[in-house]
C-alpha cells in the first residue's frame, strides 16, 4: 500500500555537483529543500540527480545535514532520469503520470506552493507566499528583470563567488548590488497611503517626545520603519506578539497630501509582506554574507540593507526551524562601524547598475515619421521583402472526421475565430507533416493550449510530441484535452523556453510574441532542427539580453537599430479594418523584419523561406517561416536507426 501511495505521488528531481569529489547541493537544489522544509509538504518525492555512481554511493554527513527530515528522498543517476526531465534543466517536478513536467526555479516552487495549499487549505501564510494577486516570480525571466534577478541573476553570482571568495572579496557582483539598491528604494504596496499617514503620525509623536534640544529630530529614521513598517509586515504574517496596525490617523494628518506622506521602506525583498522571493534568496544571501564575513568582512560595509534584511527574515515565524532542518545555520551579521580601509574596484554601485539596465533592457525609442523612408533606404541596398510560393494551399486537415476535442472550438473561441485557427492550423501541420519521420520528435513551442501540438500528435501517432508552455493554466488545459483523446505520444513542459535544453526534430510555433519567436529559432538552430514558426506582436521586438536587432550583417549593414524598430511597429499595422494601403505597408515591414530572421538563421547554413500562409485573411499575422538545417545535420538517429530526415 506505501509503495502504490509513493508510486503516485509527483516527484521532485533536484541536481546534486561534486566539489572536490564530495557531493554537495548547488543552490538552487537548497532552495527548493528550504521551500519544502518552510511549507512542511510532503506531498512530493524528492529525487536526488547524481552525475557519477562514486558520489552517489558515497555517504556524505554534510549532505544529509541539508535534507529534511520530513521529505522522502530517493537516489539515482543522470541516465535514468525520465526522458522528459532529462530534457529540462533542473529543478524539475513531474506528476505521478511522467507526462507532465514542470521545469525551472521559479516554477517549480510555485507548484509546491499550490500543492501544499491544496492538502491543506489552512495554510494561509504559505498561500501568502505567492504575494499580491498570487503573482510574486510569475512573469517569466525573459520578460521581468525582477525574475531574472531572483531566479538566475543572484544564484549565479553566488555560486561563481563561493567557486573563488578570494578573488571577489573586494569585488561585490553586480547582481548582489542590484539586490542592495533594490532594497534602498521606497516601497509601493496595495494602499500604502493608509500605512505611510500612520506612519507621518508616528514620526510626529516621535518628535513630539523626543526633546529637541538634547536631541536630533528623528526623521524616517530605520527605528521609526521598524516599529510602524514590521509591524505591518508581521501582522500579515499573524504573529501574536506583534500587535497590527489600527490606530486611525487624526484629522491632520488626513489632509496631508499624498506627495508629502513620508516613503515606506523595506522590510522584505519586494517591500513589507514576506513573499516567495525572500525564500529564494535567503539560503543564497546567507552563504554568501558567511563567505564574506570570513574572507573580507569590510565588504560588509557595502551592503546595509541586506544585512537588514537579512536580520528582518529570521524574525518570521517558520524560517529559523526550516534553515536548521536544511543545514542552515543563521547568524546575527554585524555591520562594521566604520568604512573599509579601501574602496570596491569598480565604480559606484548606482552608474554600474545604470549600465546594466542600459544593456539588458534597451527601452523604445520614440518614433517620427512612417516607415516609408527606412523601406526606401533598404531598397537602395537592394533589399525588399520577398515571399515564397506556398507549396500547398489549398491543403487542410480532414476537421469533418476528426475528434471533437481536436476542434479549437473545444479552446472556448468565437466560431469566426475558430474557422481561422482551423485555417492557421491548416498551413502549420501541412509543413511539418511534410518534413517529420517516424521516431520523431517534435516540439510545439509557446503551445498555448495546445491547438498545434495536439493536431500534430493526432496525425502524427509514430512521433512525439511536446509542448512547452509557461502559462500553467493554459498547459493544464491542453493536457485535459490530450486525455480525452488517449493520446500517448505527447507530453507536456511549463517552463521557460531557456529550461528547455532536450534534442528535437522539428520545432514550431504559432503566433509566438516577439522575440519569443526568435528564443524559438535559436532553439531550433542549436538543435539543429527544423522550424515551421508565425511570429506574432512584432511591436514587442526589442533588444534584450540574448538578443539585438537588426539580426543579420546585411540589414546591419543597412539600418540602425531605430530605424529597425520602426520596421516592428509598423508591422504590426495589418488589421483588416485598417485601409488597404496601410495594409500593405505592414505587411511589407512583416516581411522585412522576418527577411531579416531568416539572413540571420541562413548564416547557420539554414535554408529559409518566408511565405503567407492560406488563405491571407485566416490572421493579419500571417507569415510563416519555414527553415531547414543544412544537409550535414539532417541524418537524424530517430528510435535508433539512421534515416536521412528532413528530406523533401
């Protein structure tokens, strides 16, 4: 009976390195084990991935020291992981049906959140966890810099320093000076001008008593936050010992206005309620400021706020009993009383972290003018936006005989939008049908609910399919859908697309919203795969960190990045209620942007060819981007034969 209740609960595979030919748990592993020790679940088996037999028969005390006692833990190697887990960067968490996989650190603990809160409804505080309107490290990496920051950014830099303390003891990474600053600025909350007029009228009973000659007036001092922004924070949390906030403001006070009421200041990382990213966090800041306090304890002086906060964490109930139980052991940092001898080699901690948004968030540049002149200027370098012939128009899928659950009306779509998804569909599966072999695998990137890669799986029964998805609700939905029809060939990933590190065949994607549809190109080159891709939203382009626009040498060459982004907002502009002139000129700009997408893919030995699919009207989004690896890459091992793939 024991052994059925293990075999169907869903499973936590988290990596275990080496260090020194010892074991030992890379931060993100640690983590997930606080999340679990903090939460008290036990409604996962916690799977430990080891690279090599010798470290994982080898019993190390410091590695038991960091399990909890109450999470079931079972050992394996690399190579018997589940394909679809293999296929994922880790953390990984996959339910009791393996064809389910939820992949990367912000996802995973998300997911032991809700499923903690499901067992057990009463846990409000760990409910807590998920922040305003449940959406605390949402927002995928790719987008939110607070996420990547949070998920990437601060573990990365904290592993890279305990690799080499003393070669960065007077270097502080530039991502620990994020986090600092982020912590000095003011805090904006749900109704935070209640609590910043309870604090304007404290500080004015403080200065009441304080008397003036003896001493300074108080200001908002970190006493005052203290006593009035903790207390709001705890409160939240129900600590009994630290009474809430209640006290109505007097008349003056109220009239205040709001530009005048004094700032609120951090009590936690996203300001006074302990939420998700405190967890994350905390297990990194500790063993970085230990690392300090022993290599180059004036460092500390850098960073006050994080010693603060630091402090201010372990006063939350649960955290100090969930270190210990991880092997945590929390201090009480002290902050050096006068400045260190030297200074940081590096400049302000404020210009650094201005070059750093510079770099990775370059924001839209107004636009004058129409795209007419920038065209012109391509013209002039002998570059126009050129289309394919489709190879097949008039192809559509047999929607008469099929399933009902394969409609996209089952999406909860109008019925004119559901002949167009029909439609879109049509040009989509007739590309990759043409290109996959049995054995197989193809990848339905930004899935959504599934329309593409369930069609695909329907048709394509001798090959499987995957669908990758950051939105949870959306994946959920679309693995309902697959169930109905007892599809077995597919299987379903919500991560972000840079979690996905597994070997493919062909990828596609439909509609991917801007430079998602370049994070799928690139995806696809490094596998050396075939794309079938629509882009989508090409007003969102912009350069961000692993990419710059204009991509390929020739439109380089020609345009700067301004006027490049002129081609993507106008692109955009190919509604049908729009005059037919202005039609064209969007999809004229659609085709230039995409030319330049497939130069960019063509300097990888690609093939690509940029077509409209039929017929125009199913989207005024309607490019298609069909690419096909160069002939070196395209014998592919499918079920452990050599077949020359990928051929017409």
């Amino acid at each position: 009976m024991k052994q059925a209740e293990e075999q169907q609960q869903p499973s936590l595979y988290l990596e275990v390195c080496s260090l020194n030919e010892e074991p030992r748990l890379p931060l993100h592993t640690s983590i997930v084990l606080f999340l679990l020790s903090y939460c008290e679940c036990t409604s996962f088996t916690v799977v430990l991935v080891f690279n090599n037999k010798d470290s994982i028969t080898s019993d190390s005390e410091s590695l038991r020291a960091q399990l909890p006692h109450s999470v079931r833990v079972t050992r394996v190697l690399l190579e018997e992981v589940p394909q679809l887990v293999r296929s994922c960067r880790l953390p990984a968490a996959v339910d009791a049906s393996g064809r389910f996989c939820r992949a990367g650190l912000a996802v995973v603990l998300r997911h032991v959140i809700i499923r903690t809160t499901e067992a057990e409804p009463s846990r409000k505080e760990v409910l807590a966890l998920l922040g305003f309107k449940k959406t605390c490290l949402k927002a995928c990496a790719e987008v939110s810099r607070w996420t990547r920051l949070c998920e990437a950014g601060i573990p990365s830099a904290v592993e890279d320093h305990l690799r080499n303390p003393t070669r960065q003891s007077d270097q502080l990474p530039l991502a620990i000076l994020t986090l600092e600053r982020r912590l000095a600025e003011p805090v904006k909350v749900h109704n935070d001008d209640k609590i910043r007029r309870q604090k304007l009228q404290a500080q004015r009973l403080r200065e009441r008593e304080t008397p003036s000659e003896d001493q300074p007036l108080p200001g908002p001092s970190a006493q005052v936050s203290d006593g009035l922004e903790l207390r709001a924070a705890l409160a939240q949390l129900s600590v009994d010992s630290v009474p809430a906030v209640t006290t109505r403001e007097n008349p003056e006070i109220r009239k205040v206005k709001t530009s005048d009421l004094p700032p609120l200041e951090h009590v936690f990382a996203e300001g006074l309620f302990f939420t998700l990213t405190d967890v994350v966090l905390l297990p990194c800041i500790h063993q970085y400021l230990c690392s300090l306090q022993a290599q180059a304890a004036s460092a500390l002086y850098h960073l006050p706020h994080l010693l603060r906060w630091y402090s201010r964490v372990q006063e939350v109930p649960g955290v100090l009993r969930a270190a210990k139980d991880c092997g945590i052991l929390l201090f009480d940092p002290q902050l050096p009383t006068s400045s260190p001898p030297g200074t940081l080699k590096q400049d302000s901690p404020v210009s650094l972290l201005e070059q750093e948004e510079d770099q990775e968030m370059t924001p839209q540049l107004p636009f004058i003018g129409g795209p007419r002149p920038t065209m012109t200027k391509l013209k002039e370098n002998g570059i126009e936006a050129m289309f394919a012939r489709h190879p097949c128009p008039a192809w559509t899928l047999p929607w008469d005989s099929f399933p009902e659950a394969l409609s996209p009306t089952e999406g909860k779509m109008s019925n004119i939008r559901a002949v167009r998804k029909m439609q879109q569909l049509n040009n989509l599966v007739a590309m990759v049908t043409e290109r996959a072999r049995p054995g197989c695998t193809v990848v339905d990137f930004c899935s959504g609910t599934g329309h593409v890669g369930i069609v695909l799986a329907h048709t394509l029964p001798d090959c499987q399919i995957i669908l990758i998805e950051n939105k949870e609700e959306s994946l959920v939905r679309a693995q309902r859908r697959s169930a109905q029809l007892g599809l077995t060939n597919i299987g379903f990933i919500q991560a972000n697309l840079d979690y996905f590190t597994g070997q493919f065949h062909i990828g596609v994607a439909l509609h991917a919203c801007g430079v998602a549809t370049d994070m799928v190109l690139e995806h696809c080159i490094q596998a050396g795969a075939t794309f079938v891709v629509s882009p989508c939203c090409y007003g969102f382009i912009q350069n961000a960190v692993k990419f710059s626009f204009p991509k390929s040498k020739k439109f380089q060459d020609a345009l700067s990045y301004k006027e490049h982004m002129i081609l993507c907002r106008f692109a955009d502009q190919t509604a049908v209620q729009l005059p037919p002139d202005r039609r064209h000129i969007g999809k004229q700009c659609m085709g230039l942007v995409d030319l330049d997408r497939s130069w960019a893919a063509e300097a990888h030995g690609y093939s690509v060819q940029v077509m409209t699919m039929e017929p125009e009207s199913c989207s005024p989004k309607n490019n298609m981007l069909v690419g096909r690896p160069p002939p070196v890459t395209t014998q592919e091992v499918c079920d452990g034969q050599l077949e020359a793939g990928l051929q017409d």
